[in-house]
C-alpha cells in the first residue's frame, strides 16, 4: 500500500524560475532513473506473494504464504506491521508538510487578487492551486487519525477502515490529473508574465521535497513490504486493507488509461477483469417519472447511473442508482404485450411543438451565422436553448418498454426509442450471460471506486442531441427517402417473413414503414416502395423480423431475426436515380433501393396536363363531371379506412407501399371497373397513402391559395371569440365542393382519432399528417414567400397549417346547412 501511496502523491508544483512543473525531473525518477511517475505497477497487487493462482487457475486471495507467518511469528508480524505504519506516518508528515508549503501562498495570492494591483487573477489561482487544499485535508485527517493507534500500539488495533476511506477519496487525485496540463501552463505563463510570482515560484522550490527525499525514498523502500504481508489472515484488518488495495489499483488503472486509452478494465474482487461491454444513455421509468440515466453493461453487471451535478471546478461524476449482477438479471418473455405502469407522456401535439421549436432554433442557429456581425453569445443562447427542448424531447419521445428483474423479483423499466436499440442491449446482455457468471455483491466502496470509473471508461459521452454536435458535422436530410425493399436471403428455415424501416430524427429513431408479411418461405420477395418523410436523418435502419403465433395464449410474437444500418450520404442519396444497397446481418441479406427528394421539391404541386383522370385536377372540375358533392375517391377511400382500418396501428402515418399505391391510382384515373375489388383486396395503408396523395396533389390545396394568407392570420388571434368568428367565416368563404369535401373529411378523422386508444392516432397525430396537405399553398404561392432552406419550411409555416387543422378537428360538428345559414356580423377583410 505504501508503494501505491507514493505513486499517488500527484506531481504537486514546485514552482522555479522555468515556469511551474510537477516534482522536479529528480523526483520523478527512482533510483535506477526510471519513471515513477506515471507508469503504474499493474500487477493485480503489489507483492508478487499476492498474485498467485491456484491449481484450476483462479486467483487465490492475497495471503502470505504460511513461511512468512510461523506459529511463533504472528506476533512478530504484527511488530513488522507497526513498523511499516510508522513508516507511513513519517511519509505522511513529510507530505503533509510539502503540501502546507504550498498552500502558504495562496491565501496571500487570492487577497490581493480583488485589489487594483492583483499578481494572478482570482481563475488563475484557482486553477494552478486547484484541488490542493482538498487533497491536504484528506491526508491531514488520515495522519491525524492513523498516529494514536501507531503510539498506543496493541496487537488486537484495526487500522483497514483509514486505509479503505483514504482509497475511497481517490476521485479528488483523478481531478487533480485532469487539470494537472492546464495548470502546468498557467503557471508557466504567469511566471513569464509576473515578476512578484516569479519569486514565488522560486522560494517554493528551494525547499520542499529536494529536503526529504531521502527521507522520503527509504519510507517508500520500506513501503514495499507491504502491509498485507504483516497483517495474519484472521485480524480484522486483512479485509479491510485487501478492499483498499484493490480500491488503489483500480483507480491506478484508470489513471493509466490516459497513457494507454485502450485499458477499458477494473479489477473484480476475485482479482479478475471487469471489461466495460456497451454503455449509453436510456430512459428509466422510476416510481411513474422518466429519468434520463447513463446505464453501463459489463463483463458481469448491468450499472444504472446518473450524473451528479458537480460543482464549478469540480470534476463531474456518476452516482449509482442501481445494479445487478448479470448472473441474476433476467427478461420478461413478452416484452412487447407487457402492460404499462402509468408513466407520465405529454400530449402528442406538445412533442410535435417541440420538433418545431428545434427546428425554429437551428434557422435561427444559421442565420445568426449568417450575419455579417455574428454574435456567439447569440449562437451560445440559441444553442443552450436548443439543448434544453432536445433534452426534453429525448426524455419524452421514447415508448418501447425495455423490463429487466433481478433474482429477488425487483423488476427496472426502460423506455426506448426504437426496438433496433432494444435488440442491440438485449441481445449484448444474453451474449454475456452465457458464459459461466458468478453472483457478485459489491460493497458500497467498491461500488464506489467501479461508478468512479465510469466517467473514464463511457464510450458514449454526449447525450445524442444535434446540439452536442460539430458545426462541420452534416445537418441530416429533409425531405422524402423513397425505398424499395427488394427480398431477403440466408433464412435457414421456412417463416412468416417482415421487414420495418426506421429513420433519426431529433437524436431518436423512429419507426416509418413496414413491408407485408411473406409467408412460409426462406426467400421473401417485397419489391415493396415506400415514401419516408425524413426530418434532419443521417441513418436508415432495417430491421428483419420472424412472426409466428404462440399457442398457448394465441398471441402474435414477433421475434427480430436480424437488423443492420446504413448512413445516409447526400452525395449518394440525393443523385436522381435509384442507388442500390445491400444490408448483411447474421448471415441474412436484405437488398434494398434508395432515392431522395429535397423537401423543397417535393413539396410542389403540379397541376395535371390530362383533362380526364382525378389526380391533379381540379375538385370543382371532378365533382361536376362525376355530379357528385365528394369526389368518389374521397368517398370511397374514407369509406374502406372505416370498414376495415379504423383499428390499425398508425393508419395515415405509416407509409402504404408505393406501387400499391400508383395501381390505385392509375385504376382511379382512369375509373375502372373492378376499383372496388381493388380497394377490398388492398392493404389499408396502401388506401390511407392514395387518399393523403390525392389532396397533396390537388393543383391548389383544398383549402385553396387565395384564403391561405387569412388562415394563418386567424388561427393566430389570441381572443377566442374573434378566432371562432374569422375561422368558420373562412369556410364560409370556401367553394362548395372544398367545403364539403373538408367536413367530410374532418368528420371522418374525428372518428379515426375516436380509436386513438387503440390506432394510437390522436387529434393532432392526424392534424399533422393531413394539416400541410389541405393547406400547403401551390407553387406559384409559395416561391412568394423566398423560402431558402429546407428546414425553414417545416418550422415556420407547419405548426400553423397544423393547428388549422387541428382548430376544427377540435370544434363542435360544423354542419354545411348551418353554417351557410348562419349570418353573424363580422369582417370580410380578414
């Protein structure tokens, strides 16, 4: 142990006239001229009696061999034991003198730092004497505590429980290390700069160590007999002083880390390896509230963390909420029927608010980059807001429940965002659990040393929001990513065969489409298209899935039987023709086409050239040649959604498969016959997605352009009253066939979202769906309002279009007769 605490004396400044360094180049070398510092013996234990294996190759406990402990020589041991502690003592007094040295010009320093002639300013004093006076405290309360027991010495003294808190307070030398560089600098800077330091610098480097070094050497000589060596099997400081041993080399081995960054290891009890496999941030379900937590998978645990909100200065760190051994960590079988406690969610329409919020801020971001006299402060404050809404959408956002128990019954819930990334943790946990894992108890320092290492050995530091991200970084595709699932090979054996397609958006992934199932085969051939809206995405995701009943309670389980990703490269994506990829994952193959369209492109509308035909031609038009007051697609559409779809999951959000789709369309056009058969025979997105296309492609939208100016201005007014009377004299305002076309379809969405419970689409999901479709103005329209980037689009004229929408999604039935009838007075200058 005395071996250890001599490496852990940090390089304490000894000011000369180069500037500051840590221990003078002397003192950092032993005897021999090696390094001492900072290349640490890693050795499981220092003594090498301590590291031996037994016959099976387990490592055996750290005992003297019984030679060194004669019958007759315990109490000789524990003489030698004294000994080494006075040899501690001696080396402590000396430290702590060292230390008190250095501190005796600081108080000094930070006087004159609040006067007009100040030598370093109150951040520069900080910084060089940063963590110094803690470090003299802990040794201080340590000799203090350590010398009675060293004067009035008795066989049966316990000393283990100083040693395991001094170890316990390692973490302050880990924050000393870090500032350690930019100390160094300071202090050479200010020497430079300063005269009055200079001096300083100088008178502290006379004395100090150069004095005791001797002194210090033979305590660090005698240091090495160790005083487990001299400490019998059966005192009640074996244990103790074991624990702190292991407490050093631990924090040792993540010190050794900055010098070999490859090192992602702690020691266990028994002396073996703890390898960090996989960490990141999750959503945990604690007491009904979401928490964000950092959660750590290792060799043999699962840790729950969370940061702890560290003071200015101070070194940031993890505290443990909980953890459990992997040998007694186990999965519900049904993760995906499991039954939800109550967790508090915000309403839909407030997690869209926040996307556009974030949207709203990143145009800011850009413009204020922009201008000309570009102030950071500015982008600092747009930033720190922005960070504030992503954060909190990334708390909120997520729904997939990720349940894990331990042995005693305790279970922990996660939410994610995505069952990619449920896979990947369970997956890694199972892989783990097969090789042969022991139950393991951590005491409350060892606890506290492996959360200590955290901070270290995380791979994952930022929480994943754009706002953590490089400017140079690439800002993610707006727009549409059209995709063709091709088919799938590498199935051993025949199933029910699936595939669902996710996208990044706002730092989560989210699900966009799903293919049909392909039954009893082992090649499923899709050639499925689908039309995924794309807000800021850099990745798309494939998730291959196997559906199969489960007997015994006639449940669907669908179990994924492989995932991969792949990056979306604008340079690639956004050429106009198809590119080709293939997707490999455990051994399966998934062939898929890709191609992309900017939001700015895709948001046109282009009127149809053709006379006959529905789509892109004019409502008026359509209802007079079909002498209807609906158009018969609109009817027909609505009609078969509520018949067979008002019950399915994410109707209207999920994509349709696209030539599905163009087969309605082209059967709609040109008014088949069997069109009926069709629709009945159809996939209920599919039918969904033609009745979304029809109103996108309408040459202006239902809501026609000449009103749009107003009602963006309506829905804006803030007295109730006044908004009531300007938005239903807007619809007044509209062409019959608009008109009733529009009150068909709200009535319709009302009952969709009727079924929100189960369809899991609410008011707002459908005012954000169809909003941009019925009010989107045309071309011509919009080229007027000098639209420069894509996202600009979304953020400033879609919440209006949505709350438009979602006005009269939310008002009373609104009856065509009534409202022609009704003569209020009011405005027409809207």
């Amino acid at each position: 142990l005395k071996k250890l605490g001599s490496h852990l004396r940090p390089s304490y400044f000894n000011y000369n006239t180069d500037g500051c360094e840590g221990d003078t180049a002397e003192d950092r070398k032993s005897q021999d001229g090696s390094e001492t510092m900072p290349f640490i013996d890693e050795s499981p234990t220092m003594s090498p009696h301590l590291c031996a294996r037994g016959q099976d190759g387990e490592a055996v406990s750290p005992t003297p061999p019984e030679g060194l402990l004669p019958r007759g020589g315990i109490e000789k041991g524990l003489e030698m034991k004294k000994l080494v502690l006075s040899g501690f003592l001696a080396s402590e007094e000396i430290y702590i003198n060292q230390l008190e040295a250095l501190l005796l010009p600081m108080k000094p320093l930070k006087a004159t730092a609040t006067t007009s002639k100040p030598v370093l300013t109150v951040e520069q004093i900080d910084t060089i004497f940063f963590m110094i006076q803690d470090i003299f405290e802990i040794h201080k309360e340590f000799y203090d505590a350590l010398s009675p027991n060293i004067q009035q010495w008795d066989e049966k003294v316990t000393v283990g429980h100083l040693f395991q808190k001094l170890a316990s307070q390692l973490g302050v030398y880990k924050a000393f290390v870090d500032n350690y560089k930019v100390a160094v600098e300071t202090a050479e800077k200010c020497s430079q700069a300063n005269s009055q330091f200079q001096k300083i610098s100088e008178n502290l480097k006379v004395k100090g160590p150069k004095e005791s070094k001797d002194c210090t050497t033979s305590a660090t000589m005698e240091g090495k007999s160790d005083l487990l060596k001299h400490t019998p099997k059966d005192h009640p400081d074996f244990p103790l002083l074991q624990d702190a041993l292991r407490i050093s080399q631990n924090f040792l081995s993540s010190i050794n880390e900055e010098i070999d960054p490859r090192r992602t290891a702690v020691t266990t009890p028994k002396g073996e390896v703890r390898q960090l496999v996989k960490d990141g941030f999750l959503v945990e379900v604690s007491e009904g509230t979401r928490k964000l937590r950092h959660v750590f998978l290792f060799t043999d645990l699962l840790l729950c963390a969370k940061m702890k909100k560290a003071a200015v200065g101070r070194h940031q760190q993890y505290e443990c909420k909980w953890y459990i051994p992997l040998a007694d960590l186990s999965f519900q079988t049904l993760d995906d029927s499991d039954s939800l406690p109550h967790v508090q969610t915000l309403p839909e329409h407030e997690i869209e608010e926040m996307k556009i919020k974030i949207s709203s801020i990143k145009s800011e971001i850009q413009k204020e980059k922009k201008a000309q006299k570009a102030q950071s402060r500015n982008v600092d404050r747009l930033r720190k807001k922005m960070n504030e809404q992503e954060s909190c959408l990334l708390l909120h956002s997520p729904t997939i429940p990720f349940r894990i128990h331990n042995k005693h019954g305790k279970s922990y819930l996660f939410l994610l965002s995505s069952d990619y990334e449920r896979s990947e943790w369970r997956e890694s946990i199972q892989k783990l659990q097969k090789k042969d894992l022991q139950a393991c108890v951590l005491s409350s320092v060892e606890l506290q040393v492996l959360t200590g290492s955290c901070f270290k050995l995380r791979t994952v530091h930022n929480i994943p929001v754009t706002s953590n991200k490089d400017d140079d970084e690439s800002p993610g595709l707006y727009g549409f990513l059209h995709v063709i699932v091709h088919k799938a090979t590498g199935f051993k054996e025949s199933a029910n065969l699936y595939c669902t397609l996710e996208v990044d958006s706002f730092g989560y992934f989210v699900s966009k489409a799903k293919t049909r199932v392909f039954r009893d085969t082992t090649e499923p051939q899709w050639n499925e298209e689908f039309e995924i809206e794309l807000e800021g995405s850099q990745c798309l995701r494939i998730l291959c899935y196997k559906s199969k009943l489960n007997k015994d309670d006639n449940e669907i389980v669908d179990k994924i039987m492989g995932k991969g990703q792949v990056q979306l490269d604008p340079q690639t994506v956004q050429s106009k023709n198809w590119h080709m990829d293939v997707i490999e994952m455990n051994g399966i193959k998934v062939e898929f086409s890709m191609k992309f369209t900017s939001r700015d492109l895709s948001l046109k509308r282009t009127p149809s050239k053709k006379q006959s035909g529905v789509f892109g031609v004019k409502i008026s038009v359509v209802t007079k040649r079909e002498r209807s007051k609906v158009p018969y697609i609109v009817r027909q559409c609505i009609e078969e959604v509520e018949k067979r779809g008002i019950d399915e999951v994410g109707i209207y959000r999920i994509s349709g498969v696209a030539t599905d789709i163009q087969a309605l369309k082209a059967a709609f056009d040109a008014n088949t016959k069997d069109i009926l058969v069709m629709l009945s025979d159809m996939d209920i997105n599919a039918i969904a997605g033609t009745l979304k296309l029809y109103f996108r492609e309408l040459p202006e939208p239902l809501l026609t352009d000449r009103l749009y100016p107003a009602f963006m201005e309506g829905i804006a007014l803030s007295d109730p009253a006044a908004k009531e009377n300007c938005m239903m004299h807007l619809l007044r305002s509209l062409p019959d066939p608009n008109l009733i076309t529009f009150l068909t379809l709200l009535e319709h969405l009302k009952r969709v979202a009727e079924k929100e419970p189960v369809n899991k689409m609410s008011l707002h999901n459908l005012a954000t769906v169809f909003g941009p479709t019925l009010l989107r103005p045309s071309e011509s329209e919009s080229s007027k309002a000098h639209i420069t980037l894509a996202s600009d689009i979304w953020s400033h004229d879609v919440m209006a279009q949505v709350q438009v929408l979602l006005y009269y999604l939310q008002h009373p039935p609104i009856s065509f007769a009534e409202l022609k009838k009704n003569t209020l007075y009011f405005s027409t200058d809207v």
